[in-house]
C-alpha cells in the first residue's frame, strides 16, 4: 500500500484546500474479492514539526 502512496503522479494530485492536496487509488489484498478506495491526503510539513520529529 505505501508503494502505492508513493507512486501517485503529481497531475493525480487535485486541490483539497489551501495547503492540501488529496489523491486516491484501489488498495486490493491477495486472498480476497474485496477492494478499497484509498484517500491520501498530503500535508506541507512546518518547520516546527520537523525538528520536533528530528
């Protein structure tokens, strides 16, 4: 599944607010029939979260 985030191109990406983007795929598993709607949503890190996280 996160290959998956990953491999989202840039034009797949739509506006979702101000500083957000949101993109979506179909997530199927092996051994099943089932399928999901996978929503990403991507946020700009703040300089402040990154040297918490650092």
């Amino acid at each position: 599944m996160f290959k998956s985030i990953k491999n989202i191109q840039g034009e797949e990406w739509q506006t979702f607010s101000k500083r957000e983007k949101i993109a979506e795929f179909t997530h199927t598993m092996q051994d099943t029939n089932n399928a999901f709607r996978m929503i990403v949503i991507k946020k700009p890190k703040f300089k402040s979260e990154v040297q918490f996280l650092t």
